[in-house]
C-alpha cells in the first residue's frame, strides 16, 4: 500500500485510475479464490508455490508505477510494457519484499502471464504448478476487473490509459464500450484456452466457503456485458446517462472528439 500510496522510496504515487491498488487487491482477491478452489478438487498448490503467486498478484502491476524522477504524464503511458516493468520492479526491490534471489525468476514468470498478448507456452516455467499458478492470476487478472461493480464506468479511465499510451483504435469514449464486447469474447476464449478454464475452480470456492452454487465472477461479468450491450443498441440518450454505478462518473469531463 505504500507504494501505491506514493510512500515507497523513490516512487511517486500511483496515478493511473484503472489499474489502481483498487484492481490489484480485486485481483489478488480473485487469485486466492481460484487457487482456494483448485486445491479443493486437486492435490493443494505447495505453500511455496502459493507464496509466490499471491506476491506476483500484488506486484503485477507494479510497471504503472513511475520512478520519482519521471514526471512526464502518467504511468498510463506505459501500458503496453507494463508487464516487463512490473518484472523490472520485482528484480531491482526484491529484498525490501523478502523475496530472495534464487525466487525471482518463478514469481516473474507467473507475472508474464498477465499479459494479454502472451503465449504461455513461451514461458519457461520450472515446474507444473509453476504454470497452473501463472495461469490462475492471469485469469484472476481478468476476472477481478472486469466483475468489479462500476467495471462499465471504470472502462471510461481505462479509455484514458490507451490514449496516453497511443494505442490506437480508441479515438472516443464510446468506442472503448463498442470494444469491450470484442475483449469479452477474446477474454472468454483466453481462459478457456491459454488459462487452462482454471477460472472454473471459482465455483468451488464459492460453494464450499459460501454455500453458493455458482460462479459469481462469471455471473457479474454476464450482468455487465448483457447491459452494456444494451446501451449499445439505445441511441436516444448519451451513454454516460445509462452507466448509473457512481455519481462520479458524470462529473468527469466529456472526451471532446
């Protein structure tokens, strides 16, 4: 919390709104379910194996973080190689963390798999379960942010992110909502596929520590995409009138173009 909180030596604090300490704990949340209910249907993740994927949580994002030395913009500018620059950070504090040396290059990996872009089968992992935690906090990642109650409304800071990022395609507001329907199915495909459906695991979690029988991170993502599609399909009224989860979005200045 210190660094996000801009008291971690020699970084400024943590300026960007999407990917704010907010997301990391949804994320590390998200981690500790998933893994909760993989070791409820397999032979539990060794403690070693889980120590290094929950500080991978809380340091996967560490890249958007800017050195007190930079004072350009903000660390939304380095979103397409956040994910290295969250390797990068974990290398040059490790100690201040306690992680010892021998550690970094396991913990770094299961980071990697955080990126969207990224082909699992290109990471080196040293074992099994190495892999299998890789691919419970890239799929935490996901679900963390995208099951967040204002995730519609956060989408308007994550449009603000890729601009100052030059990622193309975004020139409005609107089109990151347009987008987000696209992202959907990718992510949906994503950890199916490359993530191994460990998401899946979530359930378990949910119906042995809550008595739930279903998957509430899938549910609230349905929830979002199915109304999001919705103000898609209605031309009469703005869409910032329809995103009601947080008067604060409405006093947040309109994209000009």
């Amino acid at each position: 919390m210190k660094l996000f909180a801009g008291k971690y030596p020699g970084y400024r604090a943590c300026n960007t709104e999407y990917h704010d300490l907010s997301h990391t704990l949804d994320a590390t949340l998200a981690a500790v379910r998933l893994m909760d209910g993989y070791n409820l249907q397999n032979t539990p993740l060794a403690p070693e194996t889980a120590w290094h994927l929950l500080t991978a949580s809380l340091l996967h994002d560490t890249g958007y973080i800017q050195e007190t030395w930079d004072t350009d913009g903000s660390g939304a500018k380095y979103t397409s190689n956040h994910v290295e620059r969250s390797v990068d950070f974990l290398k040059k504090n490790h100690r201040d963390f306690s992680i010892p040396e021998k550690e970094i290059t396991t913990i770094s990996n299961i980071i990697r798999c955080t990126g969207l872009s990224v082909d699992l089968n290109s990471i080196t992992f040293d074992s099994e379960e190495d892999m299998i935690a890789g691919c419970i906090l890239g799929s935490a990642d996901l679900l963390g942010q995208m099951s967040d109650r204002a995730y519609l409304e956060k989408l308007i800071f994550l449009y603000r992110e890729f601009r100052e990022a030059g990622i193309g395609g975004f020139d409005t507001e609107f089109d990151i909502l347009k987008k987000t329907i696209s992202f959907y199915e990718i992510t949906v495909k994503r950890l199916t596929g490359a993530y191994r459906n460990v998401s899946r695991f979530g359930q378990y979690h949910f119906a042995r520590r809550f008595g739930y029988e279903g998957d509430l991170y899938g549910e609230a993502i349905t929830r979002h995409i199915q109304y999001l599609q919705k103000i898609l399909e209605d031309e009469t009224t703005n869409f910032r009138h329809k995103l009601k989860r947080g008067d604060w979005i409405h006093d947040q200045p309109v994209n000009a173009h």
